[in-house]
C-alpha cells in the first residue's frame, strides 16, 4: 500500500481509503459476517481510513464500522472519519447540534474519539440553495458550527477537522481560507475533475469551480470522493440509494452513464474503464486518497492492486481527458 501525506496534519494516510456511505450499501446493511470480512480485508491490505458520518443509513454506518473494528487488532495506527450535519431551525446557537452528534457518533463507533469531523453540509450563499446547505456564517459566525466543531475537539474528542466538498465554489472557499479546516473531500472522478481540474463547463455536470485548487494552496489534505461516479464508472445499475438521494439524483447518474457507454467504445471494455478511472484519480498529484465504497472482499483486493501499479504519467493523464472531450 502507497502513503501519502495528508496536507498538513502530519498524517500518512493510505492512496485508498474504505468508504463506509450508502452507495455500496455494505456498512448500511446487515450482513455483518461480510462487514467484518471486507473491512479485516482492508485492513490486512493496509487501508488506515475509514471514512462514515452521522447520516450514513440514520446511524448504522458507524453502529457497523465500530463492530468491524472492534474485532480488529494491529499494529499500525486506523484512523476513523465522521461527519456532522446540522439540520437548521430557528435556533441560533448551531454548537449544541454540533457537540450532540459527536456525542453519539462515538457512542455507535465504540470510540473515545475519531482523527476526523468533518462538516456535512454543503456551502453556499443562501440556507437551503441546494439540499441541507448553509451560509459560511452558519460556519463561522460567533455560535456557528466551526465554534461547536472546537468545542469539541478541545474536549478531545476528535483531532482534526475537515469539510465535504459541495456547494458553491466562492462559498466553500470563504471557509477554507480561514484555515480552520485540515482537510476536504470533493467529487472528483474521470467524469467530472472539474473541482480540481481546469474543465470546459460542457464536460462537467455540475462545474464545482475548481475550489480544490484552493484547498491545495492553502495545504489542505484532499480526498477524492465519487471516483466511480456512483458506479457508473463501474458499469453498475444505480444504487437503491441513487434512486431517492436528493444530493446526486437520479437524472445525474443516468447522464454519466451515457458518457461510460461513449468511453467504453473508446477504451474498449468496461474493465478497462474501470481501472481507467481509478488510475485517474490516484494519479492527480493533489489528491492524497481516494474513498472508495467496497462492498466485497475481492472488490478491496482490485483497488489495492491498482495502486500498486506506478501512477499516470501527466501524458497519460491528459490522453483520458482528451477522452471526454471525443465522448
């Protein structure tokens, strides 16, 4: 397994990281014999992040993970990465929402305290312009949330504290330019790098502004998340969680799923775009991991045999954009 530094926190996290969401559906579910399976499999592979949150199936991501976990002796240090959404009312002291979640988090992840929390919802000028989103004043002003994400780490409950990349780019970067944030997780994925890399606005859908460029200056540490684009780069059927989520519906998995079929015809099999798709994101000198959503042991064995291959040359990386472009 590759390391790699994540921004500035000191931390050496693994190229893949264990995605613990509802796409895959693994750690939402109950089969615990095959939770415990995958994730002991990671393990041995020598994956050390583990990435849930609070939402992850009302609870049970993290009820699963701690489970898993708990069975799990080694000698290398496994970091845990939760997630807090606030879920805005007339209150206007947001910290009690903020400490409440960790509280319970740690309660169903059978931990004293995680590496990570990272905030949930997304970023922009107005409460409610996209689903659970909020204001950088709901994070920063006086009784905001990142005063009640301190709180808690101060208690020491958590180490280090992130934000999930979605929203609106100059929001998000209002944020981060208070380098309160260690790191963020973005979509970014052979489909749509565009909150990485400079991407017409007609290949990307939705444009996320390039906002990671920012986060890379301000050594930030950066996940990649959606890499296979909810499994369309994978050749999959939408998940039953694609099916009502109102964060990516429906309709965009079906637009990514055409341009898979425009790919394959290029690359030559859906293998081969799979693996295609992986490298990209591995490849990105900005990325320090990549979250992947595994929910079979021999889907974690692929991954970690791909990172073992040297990475894409900025040649190679530039050949798969061109890629989108004839797609």
């Amino acid at each position: 397994m590759e390391y790699r530094p994540l921004g500035n926190t000191g931390i050496l996290v693994s190229a893949i990281s264990f995605g613990a969401g509802p796409v895959s559906g693994l750690l939402t579910g109950n089969a615990i014999d095959t939770q415990r399976e995958v994730v002991r499999k990671a393990v041995d592979l020598g994956v050390n992040w583990f990435d849930t949150a609070a939402t992850y199936g009302n609870g049970q991501s993290e009820l699963s993970l701690g489970a898993a976990l708990a069975d799990i002796r080694t000698d290398h240090p496994l970091h845990v990465a939760t997630k807090v959404r606030v879920q805005l009312t007339s209150q206007t002291d947001l910290r009690p929402l903020v400490v409440e979640s960790v509280k319970e988090s740690l309660a169903r992840l059978r931990l004293p305290k995680v590496t990570l929390l990272q905030l949930h919802n997304s970023i922009t000028h107005q409460r409610n312009d996209q689903p659970t989103s909020i204001t950088p004043e709901d994070v920063l002003g006086a009784r905001g949330i990142l005063e009640g994400m301190k709180e808690v780490r101060d208690a020491g409950w958590v180490d280090h504290l992130g934000l999930t990349g979605i929203g609106d780019a100059d929001a998000l970067c209002t944020v981060m330019r208070t380098r309160e944030f260690a790191s963020i997780q973005a979509p970014v994925h052979l489909l749509n790098p565009s909150a990485l890399r400079q991407t017409p606005p007609q290949l990307c859908d939705p444009d996320f502004g390039g906002f990671l460029r920012t986060a890379h200056s301000l050594g930030m540490g950066i996940f990649a998340i959606r890499v296979f684009a909810a499994g369309a780069l994978l050749g999959a059927a939408p998940s039953p969680h694609t099916l009502k989520t109102p964060f990516f519906p429906l309709a965009l998995y079906q637009r990514d799923e055409a341009r898979v079929q425009k790919l394959v015809q290029q690359l030559g099999s859906v293998s081969v775009v799979r693996k295609a798709a992986l490298q990209y994101t591995l490849s990105l000198p900005e990325i320090a991991s990549s979250i992947i959503g595994f929910g079979q042991v021999d889907h974690v064995e692929m991954a970690a045999q791909i990172v073992e291959e040297p990475r894409l040359s900025p040649a190679e990386l530039a050949s798969l954009e061109h890629c989108l472009i004839v797609a």
